[in-house]
C-alpha cells in the first residue's frame, strides 16, 4: 500500500489539471476574500480609525474629556488608545477649554508643531465661540487661532458628546472631505 | 468675625485706625497708608499670623479712588479681620507687606496687575495674570469689558451684560 | 574649576505639559537634576472672572463659580451663594443646608478622586486614574440626578436650592456611601506601603509650619504641615456646626503626609454624608422671602404680586444692603472665599475670590527646592491646585 502522508484538515488541495487553468471555483474563493479598492480610501480608512489626539486639556472640559477616555466612556474603542504628549505624534488637537490671550500663541505654535494631515475639534462653548465669557481675556472662539474641523457644544459638553463630535470627524476624514476654509 | 481677638485688635489699633466698620458681624479697620506697615505688624503680634487675601476695590467716581483691603485670619482663636487702606487714584503706591507677610508676594503682584496699584519694596513688580505686554490695568471701572455684542434675529445686537441693565440702590416704595 | 561647577541650566516646563495639572509653565533653573529656584508662571487660564462678575447680577453670578473651580463644583457654588446670603442676612432652611452639606461632601470625594487619579498617574501608576474616574462617575451620576448636569450645575440658588432632590437620591447617595470604604481600602492597599509610592513621596516637597503660615498655605497642604485649621471647623458655616467630624493632620509636610491626609479626608466626608442622610427631614428647600427667591410656579396662577416678584426678581435682581461681606467655606484645596461688596445696587461692586490655589503654589518654589527635577511632578500633584482657580 503506498503510503502518503495525510491531508491536513480544512485545506483544500487543488485539483486543478496541471495545465493551469483557473476554474470558476478558484474565481469564486478569490472574489469572496479579495476587495479591491482606491489607495485613498485606505487611507482613510487607517487614518480614521487610529486619530490620536494631542493632551490639550485647558479647562473644565479637560475633565470631562477625560472621562470621556476612561472606563465608562471608553475612547479607546474608536481607535484613540493615546492621548500624546508630543503634537509630533498625534493627529488631532481636542481644544478643551478656554483659550486665554495669554495662551493663544502656545495654542498656535503646538497646532503648527503638529504634522499633516491634523484635525481640530472644538470642545466645549469656550472654544467654539468664548461660550459664557465674553471679556477682554479670552480668545472668543478657538477658530480665530487654528481651522476647525468639528465644534463640540455644551458647558462642558456630556463625554458623550465628545464621542458623537469624535464619530462626526471620523465620517469626515472617511469621505476625504476639506475643511472649510476658517 | 466678631471674636474676642478681633475686638482685642480693634481696640489695639484704635489708635491707627481712622474709621471702623462693622457689618454682619464683620470688623474693618481703616488705617492710613502711612500706618498700614505699622497696623500689620501689630496685627500680626496680636496672634493673626496668616495673611488670607489681599485684594483692592475700585470705588470709582468716590474719591480715593482704590481701597486696598487686607484680610488676616487668627488660626488659634479663630477670628478674622479687615484692615483697608484708601489710595488716591494718580499714582497709587503703598508700602510692600512683604517683611511682614511673604505671602503678599503674589497678591501684590496681582493687585498690581489688575489695578495698577504699586508696592514699593516689593522683589519683582511684574504682571502675574496678564501677557507681560498687556496695557491697561483690567479691574479698574474704566477699563472695559470688551464684550462682543450678541446677534440675534429681528434684534438690536446686544452685549450680554446689558441685557439685565445694572440698577443703583432702590428707591423706597411707595406706600401701598 | 569652580567656575564649572556652578554652571546652572534654566528649564522650561509647560504650559503645554502633561503633568502640570493645567497650563502652569514653571521656569526652573537646575544645577545638574537639582533644583535652585522655579518660577511659576500663571495666567494662562485666566478669564476675568472678578470682572465679569461684576457687570452681572448676584443670580446671574450663580454660573460662573463652577467654572471657577471645576473639580468641585458643588462646593464653590456653595462658597458664592453663602455669601450672598450672608450679604442679604438670610439663612437657607434647614433641609437645603442638610442636602447642600451631602452634595459638598460628594464633591470633595469626587475632587480628592481625580487628584488621586492624576497623582498616582503621574507616578505611572497608570490604572489608578481608571479606577478613580470610575467611582467618580457614581458621584457624577448622582450630581446629575439632583441638577440635570455632570458638572457646572447651577443648582444652588441664594437662599436654597433650585428644586427639591429627586426620589431615589437618599438610596443611592447610600449605595455610594456604603460602596466607598472598601474602594479606598484597596487604593491604599496598593499606594500607603507601597515601596515606589514612598520612595517617590516620602520627604519630597516639604512644607514646613512655619512657610505654611507664611505663604497662608490652608487645606490638606496645610494641615498636611501641621497647620490645624478647617474652615469647617474654626468659622463653621451652612450647619456644619452641628456634625461630627475629624480634621486629619500630618506632621512632616512631605507629599505623602498631604497623601495621608486627603485619604482620610474622604472618609471623613463619608461620615459626613452618613450623618445628613440621617438628618434629612421634610420640608422647604429654598427660603420663603419673596424678595430673595422665585415664588413657586403654582403661585403665579393664584397671586398678582407672586408675579411682581417674579417679575422684578428675573428683570433686575434683588438689591442687597450696602455693605461688604467676607464668606469661606473649605474647599479640597484649601479656604475658597468669596468678599463680596454692595454698594445697594443688583450687581456687586466687587466680588473677589481668594482663591486657595493661588496661595498654595506660591509656596511651590519654597517646597522644591533642592529636590530634583523629577520630584517637581509629584509635588504639583501633591499640592492639587486648579489652574482655573489659580487665574481666574
């Protein structure tokens, strides 16, 4: 009895003819674990799914920003595992908080510290538009300094507001979209 | 707060002090600038070893002009007090309370930033709150908010803090 | 030689950094990893909250105090409406003081929480910051149930309360109550003899008695120097007379002292809350003086001048005497104080606020020096200051 070793379990040999045609049963196993798509939108999808945000906590909406990162409201699970220290590793600057004058030129020299392509999100009243305090010391609104891609409302914004303006800017830099020009 | 040792003070510095108010069971003492070293360091003999705040007033258009308010608390017997020194508007300057209270070093500082009120024999007079190159002195009254007026539709645009407009004391009512 | 030997480096750390607690930049200026002077550099956060004040009414300032001091919300709103109420010569009844001193209580675990998070963070241990923020989001859940809001509440009115606390409040301000001792068992468990957490925090930035009246260094800083002095206790406000309580104290003014010293100050907060949830009877939550609080909704159907009130009250204010006031209350970092001065008119002519974290870090440079520079992380940790209270 000749003996050949056994097939191992679960792997098809092919039984093609040795003149190397390809049989539609090949085709099909190709088409169903194969997809094809553009450069881009691989891209995208990478970039989207590991944002990384630089630690930008100013003020009260740092606190919840942080909870937003912590157990309950785990931001790890759409991809920011880090917050950075360094804005030369990270992707997006959350500005959470009031932006004083005082703190406006740091704001500007570590968002051009950080390396294309980055994204802004607004969080909080303060930094869309000076939120409650309209005075003679504050930045009223953090798009007078950086573009902002998402603004985030609320006084502080819940954390799970954070993660909706979170999702909103991850369907953005899905579709590839420009920001507006601020 | 009325405590012994607050009255004990206020007895102590009767001497110093020009006026005495009392509200709420509160005492403040009102020293002249020249005294205010003098009052300070009696106080601080009397057993308020701690200087809480240092903080000024605008009371424009009173004349003086600023009240530098001195808050020193008695952690032994707890009682607190209030020494106040009126300063003229065109060049406020007040002696330093740092040899007394070194922790007036940054509430000088603020004080100054924030009124323009200088304290000669202070360390290092620079601005603490404000960008080093900031002009003006923001809590005086004439210094304005810088509001942005608020837009809305069909409205006359208008800056927040007039939309409760500010209203002196009240008038008394009329019998009803 | 000698020359050399004194060659000192200057180094900036902040306002950008991941320790500093906020945007505080120290400028320090080392001589190898030891530190001869720091800077600190404040007023990268700072708002204009004195003058903003100012330009509003004594309601309409009910907002801004949170913002203020934003780990412990509940109790800065308790510091500006007691002086307020202080000012007017009303006293809220006694079962909004009951729920006021539950819902400042809760506030300080919850900001002795996030210190300790952030603390131990700091120290690299990182899964301490995940522990603390998840009981800390009981305390939010239930700050939430009262008010409507996780932080910022505006729910304190002058005079009282916004409304009365919803059912469900007193179980489960209980749940949490009783859940706390064994949490903050098993923190120190793994921080008090921990070799690494006592190498790093033992003898580090210590504060002596003698700086700590100096610089009027108050809270568990101060009574982590030996300091004994509680607002609670030496100038007792909002009912606080009647419970019974202890004031931790340390003796070396080391960062493990000041460690020591907040563990332990939560759970005296738990038997605080324990006692008031005890007292807890019922009854009116906001002052019945009509020139002081909103009459209640049912009332305006009834009663013209129940309108008037309301009417006069949300279009310009109530005025208080012309006077000046001075109200503390003890806050997790120290004596928060509100001076307030009316000149009779609805808006103050000055409403100051001592803040205890300015005071505190000024003590900062006397605290670090000769330590090294990897010990300035623990000591900022160690003070738990809040740059929003620190610039205002």
């Amino acid at each position: 009895m000749a003996l050949k070793p056994p097939e191992p379990a679960g792997i098809q040999v092919s039984r093609a003819p040795s003149s190397g045609a390809v049989t539609d049963a090949d085709a099909r196993a190709v088409e169903g674990s194969v997809l094809t798509t553009t450069v881009d939108r691989v891209v995208r999808w990478a970039r989207r799914n590991s944002v990384w945000p630089v630690q930008f906590g100013l003020a009260c909406c740092a606190i919840e920003m942080i909870s937003a990162a912590q157990s309950r409201y785990d931001i790890a699970r759409f991809g920011s595992e880090l917050f950075r220290a360094s804005p030369r590793q990270s992707d997006l600057m959350i500005v959470s908080g009031r932006v004083s004058q005082k703190m406006a030129p740091v704001l500007k020299h570590i968002h051009e510290q950080m390396l294309e392509p980055k994204w802004v999100i607004a969080m909080g009243d303060c930094a869309s538009c000076g939120g409650v305090f309209n005075n003679y010391a504050l930045v009223q609104g953090v798009d007078k300094l950086v573009p902002v891609d998402v603004y985030v409302a609320g006084c502080p914004p819940r954390p799970e507001a954070l993660l909706f303006g979170f999702t909103k800017l991850q369907e953005l830099i899905a579709r590839g979209t420009r920001r507006r020009p601020s | 707060m009325t405590g012994a040792a607050a009255e004990a003070l206020a007895r102590t510095l009767a001497g110093l002090a020009v006026a005495e108010e009392r509200f709420r069971d509160e005492v403040t003492l009102v020293v002249p600038a020249e005294r205010i070293l003098e009052a300070l360091g009696q106080a601080r003999e009397a057993g308020f070893a701690v200087l809480t705040d240092l903080t000024a007033i605008d009371r424009l258009p009173v004349e003086p002009r600023f009240e530098v308010v001195y808050l020193l608390t008695n952690y032994t017997t707890p009682a607190r007090v209030r020494i106040k020194v009126r300063v003229d508007a065109d060049d406020p300057v007040l002696p330093s309370a740092i040899p007394v209270y070194p922790g007036a070093n940054w509430l000088e500082r603020e004080v100054f930033d924030m009124f323009g009120i200088r304290f000669d024999g202070h360390p290092d007079l620079r601005r603490i709150l404000m960008p080093d190159d900031w002009e003006g002195h923001p809590l005086r009254k004439d210094f304005p908010l810088v509001e942005e007026p608020v837009h809305f539709v069909g409205h006359v645009p208008k800056v927040p803090s007039a939309i409760i407009p500010k209203t002196p004391r009240t008038p008394p009512t009329p019998p009803r | 030689m000698s020359e050399l030997a004194r060659e000192t480096l200057v180094l900036n750390m902040g306002p950008h950094h991941p320790s500093t607690h906020g945007v505080l930049r120290l400028i320090l200026e080392l001589e190898g990893e030891v530190i001869l002077r720091a800077d600190p550099v404040i007023g990268y956060l700072h708002t204009g909250f004195e003058k903003e004040m100012e330009t509003r009414t004594y309601h309409q300032n009910i907002v801004f105090p949170p913002r203020i001091e934003y780990l412990a919300t509940m109790i800065e709103e308790h510091a500006y409406v007691l002086a307020v109420e202080k000012l007017l010569g009303v006293r809220a009844p006694e079962r909004a003081e009951t729920i006021r001193i539950i819902l400042a209580e809760l506030s300080r675990i919850a900001s002795h929480l996030v210190w300790l998070g952030t603390s131990a963070i700091d120290v690299n241990v990182t899964s301490m910051l995940m522990y603390c923020f998840n009981d800390r989001e009981r305390v939010m859940d239930i700050l939430e149930m009262v008010s409507g809001q996780r932080m910022m509440h505006g729910y304190m009115r002058v005079g009282g309360l916004q409304w009365d606390v919803p059912a469900g409040f007193t179980e489960q301000v209980r749940a949490f109550a009783e859940a706390l001792p064994a949490r903050l068992d098993e923190y120190e468990r793994l921080l008090s003899d921990n070799l690494i957490w006592r190498e790093r925090t033992e003898g580090i930035a210590v504060l002596s008695y003698e700086d700590a009246l100096r610089y009027g260094c108050t809270g568990p800083i101060g009574r982590g120097s030996g300091v004994r002095y509680d607002v609670r206790k030496a100038f007792p406000y909002g009912g606080y007379e009647t419970y019974d309580f202890d004031i931790p104290l340390g003796s070396r003014g080391d960062s493990y002292d000041r460690y020591t010293v907040r563990m332990e100050e939560m759970r005296q907060s738990r038997r605080l809350i324990l006692q008031a949830l005890d007292r807890l009877r019922d009854g009116p939550v906001i002052v019945d003086d009509r020139k002081v609080a909103l009459p209640p909704r049912g009332e305006l159907v009834r009663s013209m001048e129940a309108v008037i009130h309301q009417f006069k009250l949300v279009s310009e204010g109530f005025h208080p005497p012309a006077g000046e006031v001075y109200s503390a209350v003890e806050s997790p970092r120290g004596e928060k104080g509100y001076y307030l001065v009316s000149d009779g008119g609805n808006r103050p002519v000055r409403a100051r606020v001592r803040s205890p974290s300015f005071n505190n870090l000024q003590a900062l440079p006397v605290m670090i020096y000769r330590n090294m520079v990897s010990d300035v992380v623990v000591a900022i940790a160690s003070i738990d200051i809040v740059l929003g209270d620190v610039d205002r």
